[in-house]
C-alpha cells in the first residue's frame, strides 16, 4: 500500500485545486493507457507497420474512389475506339396507294402497293473518312400502263467513300477524341498510384506518431515511478527524522504534476490511436474501433545516414516516378491534342467523296438482283467539295486558346517541378538533419542520466537539496522524451523522402 503521508498529501492537493478525490497514482499504472470511454479495459491488437499498410490498401475509401475511376476511365477509353467500328442499319417498308388517272392511258384510278427493304454497312475511318455499303430493293405491284409490268422489282448497289484532305483530314485528327480518352485512362492510373502513396505515407507517419505517443506514455509511466521512489524515500527520512516536511511537499506536489502528465500522455495515445484508424478502416462499424493498437514495429536502434543520395540525384528520381509530375505531362499531351484539332479546323474544308453504284430493274426478282450484284448497270462519281467560313474567327480564336492551354499546362509543370525541388531538398536534408538530432538526443540522454546519479549522490552526502534532484529528474524525463521523439522524427523523415521521390510503395521507412 502507499504509505498514509502520500495519500494524505495527495488528498490536501486535491482539495487545494478544488477537487472531491485524489488520483490514485497506482491505480492509474495499473490501469494502463488503453482504457474505453466508459472506463473499461480493450482489448489489444497487436500491430506491425507492413499490417496497418496492408489494412489501409484493403479497406480505405478514398483508395477505393480512386480504383473505381481508374475503371470508368478505362470503359471509356477502350469504348471510344468504338467510334470505327462498323454500323449495320436495316429497314424493312410498305406502302400502298390509289389516285387516279392523270392522262387518257390511264382510265379510272391508278392502284400501287409497293414492298422494301434496304441494308446500310459503314464505317468511320482512322483517316477521318468514311466508307459505306447500301443496298435497296424494292417490289412494286401497279396497275399504271406505263409501269415495266404489273409487278417489278428495281434494286440498287452502292459503295461511297469520303475522305477530307483539309479540314479534319487524316489519323491525328480523326482518332484524337480515342487519344484523349486513353490520356484520361493513364492521368486516372496516375492519380491512383499517388493515392496509394499518399495513403501508404500517411499510414506511416500515423504509425509512427502512435509510436511516439506510446514512448512518452512510457516516459511518464517511468517518471511517476520516480517520483513516487523519490516521495517514498523522502517520508522515510522524514519519518527517521532526518528529512523535512517542506522536502515531502515538493516531492508530493512534484508527483501530482506527473500523474497530470501521466493522464494527458493516456489521452494523446488514444487520439493517436483514432487518427491511424480514421486512415485504415473504411467501415465505421469495425470491431477494430473497440479494440487498442499496440504498435510492434519498434523505433530504430541505430541511424545512419550514409546512404541518403544527393538532393540532386533524388531529384532525378523524383522527376522520373512522381505521380503529380506524371499526370502534368498527361494534361500537357492532352492540350497538345486539343491545338492539333483547333489547327486543323482552321483549313478549309477539302473533301473528296467517290461512289460506284450498280442497279438492276426486271419483273423476275432474281434476275432483277442478278444484274444488280453483276454490274450490269454501273454507275460512278467523283466529287470535291470546298468549304471556307470567310474571316474564320471562330477557329482562328480557337487556335489562340489552345496554343494557351498548352502554355499553361507546360507551367503548371514547371512548378510542379520547382515544388518538387523543394520538398526533395527538404526531405535530404531533414534525414541528415534528423540523423544528427538522434545522436544530440543520446548524448543528452545519457548526460542527464550520470546527471541525476551525481546529484542523487552528493544528496546523500549532504551536498544538494531535494529541490535540485527534482530538477534533475525533470531534466532526464525531458531527455527520455526528446530522445524517443528525435527517433519518432527520424524514421518520419526517412518516410518523407521515399515519398518526395515517388517512391514510397509500402516499404519499411527506416
């Protein structure tokens, strides 16, 4: 049990700051940081960082947006081609008719029925053109004396082909709707790759920010102990009568500090612990939510930074696998898309259309499609059709703006590139940095610690106050936390630079 002068003392502080009951500092230990709002103990899940990465890539949202615009735009890419494959048209007709005679052959009125049909196959070129197959034929039944027979059948063959040699002519025109479609398709797979890695860099820095706040749980857990070492020894020698009063309040006040920085320590790990779910689950009805992460991937024991490239090196990379770089290029090839339309709707419409055409008429059927599929009765043109709008503001402005939009889009790039300079030159040198830091951090760490040994003994000797070894002990707790948040910081800046070169697809950070 906890010796009465520290409840005692713990019981006057309460009431001193207006409190109804003290904090049972050993109570609070035992409770643990993984405490439910109700108060109850969660379960724990012990987890890696591969583990939370693997959670996130399985369940995370935005992850899932991402992955299914990747498959519409590939739908529309691969059905835009579409457009060139051939089109079958069919139609089928009746009619029938009686009007009266319109001379003195034709006595009475004059009765018609007539029975059609027609097929129609075409095709959009890649060269911007046209091809296209019809085919008619049509029975008649009359009773017109000037008819061929009371009933005939006329049929007709005909192939067009249209080609423009100006405006909208040839390959790069006609497929540049396809091309951007397929631009779509790749700016989409880009857009989800830095999704991924965004979200890999963001599980791994909440990771390690959980880390973070579990190492200074632990470092408030130790510095209550000694606190409550240091209290406890302290109302022994009071109680031999070789210690003061005034000694006893100020390790009791000391310990009433800590147990404050012991709860706030609890509260920053459970928030840690929700912002790393918030990235790793996608389901708010987890059962994961009921239960406390235990992070297993420790901290580096050693760091190095030997192997950090040159920031110019790094850049290199950079520029070569950065998602937000790569989909720039997209939309400057997409806008170069755009001026080559603009520029070829700016010439005049040339266009060349030939036909070849064959017909057959005859009362027998048969013969009637004999003679048509024979070209017995052939039929040929040529035609040239010139267009131009006079003045031609229209493309001429359109013109204008696309050679714009490919200036702006070439900018755009550029200070995607200048951004990425900044932050892969950060990302260098914050790892080297950060790698100096950790070591700074040791030694401070061990320096407090031979600190508050030396003082502890010339306490004992008569040499020091309590007051100084309080100060000593604060001095090593500050040294513990800025020692596990210097390697906290560390392997967040290793994960930095993997992302600032595109890099990062999962990996460990370290």
């Amino acid at each position: 049990m906890l010796p009465i002068r520290l409840i005692v003392g713990f019981a006057l502080l309460s009431l001193a700051h207006g409190q109804d009951a003290p904090t049972d500092p050993r109570a609070l230990l035992e409770a643990g940081p993984h405490v439910g709002p109700e108060g109850q103990q969660l379960e724990e899940l012990p987890v890696t960082l591969d583990q939370a990465v693997e959670f996130a890539l399985r369940a995370n949202l935005d992850l899932e947006r991402a992955t299914v615009e990747v498959a519409v735009a590939e739908a529309n890419a691969l059905g835009s081609w579409g457009t060139f494959d051939w089109d079958l048209t069919s139609v089928v007709s009746y009619s029938s008719d009686e009007r009266p005679g319109s001379n003195v052959f034709e006595a009475g009125s004059i009765e018609s029925e007539a029975r059609g049909g027609s097929l129609s196959l075409r095709r959009a070129l890649s060269t911007g053109g046209s091809f296209s197959v019809d085919f008619n034929a049509n029975n008649t039944e009359t009773t017109s004396p000037f008819a061929v027979g009371d009933r005939f059948t006329r049929d007709g063959l005909s192939m067009t082909f249209v080609q423009p040699l100006a405006r909208g002519a040839w390959q790069e025109y006609a497929t540049a709707s396809q091309r951007e479609r397929d631009l779509d398709w790749t700016r989409s797979q880009e857009t989800r790759r830095g999704a991924r890695q965004d979200l890999v860099r963001r599980v791994q820095l909440a990771y390690w920010d959980l880390v973070a706040a579990r190492e200074q749980w632990n470092v408030s857990v130790s510095s209550l102990q000694l606190g409550l070492e240091l209290l406890g020894k302290r109302e022994r020698e009071l109680a031999a009568g070789i210690g003061t009063e005034v000694e006893v309040l100020q390790d009791q006040a000391e310990v009433a500090t800590r147990i404050e920085a012991l709860l706030l320590a609890r509260n920053e790990l459970q928030r840690r612990e929700d912002d790393l779910k918030l990235i790793v689950l996608g389901d708010p009805g987890s059962e994961l939510w009921s239960k406390a992460l235990i992070p297993e991937t420790g901290l580096p024991p050693e760091v190095d930074a030997s192997d950090v490239p040159r920031w110019a090196d790094a850049l290199l990379v950079a520029l070569e696998n950065r998602s937000d770089l790569r989909v720039q290029r997209v939309a400057i090839e997409s806008a170069r898309l755009g001026l080559l339309r603009a520029e070829s709707e700016r010439l005049a419409g040339l266009d060349l259309e030939v036909s070849a055409s064959s017909n057959g008429q005859s009362t027998d059927p048969g013969q009637a499609l004999d003679d048509t599929l024979g070209w017995e009765f052939p039929g040929w043109s040529v035609r040239l059709t010139y267009n131009m709008p006079i003045g031609n503001r229209v493309a001429r402005q359109a013109v204008v703006a696309a050679e714009a939009q490919v200036r702006l889009a070439r900018v755009d790039e550029q200070r995607a590139e200048m951004a990425a300079v900044a932050e892969v030159r950060d990302a260098v040198r914050e790892v080297r940095y950060r790698t100096e830091a950790v070591r700074a951090a040791v030694t401070s760490l061990r320096l407090a610690e031979r600190q508050l040994e030396a003082e502890q003994a010339r306490y004992d000797e008569g040499l020091s106050t309590n007051f100084q070894v309080l100060e000593f002990q604060r001095d090593l707790v500050e040294a513990q936390r800025g020692e596990s948040q210097a390697r906290v910081e560390y392997v967040k800046a290793r994960t930095q630079l993997l992302a600032s070169q595109g890099l990062l697809d999962g990996r460990r950070s370290q």
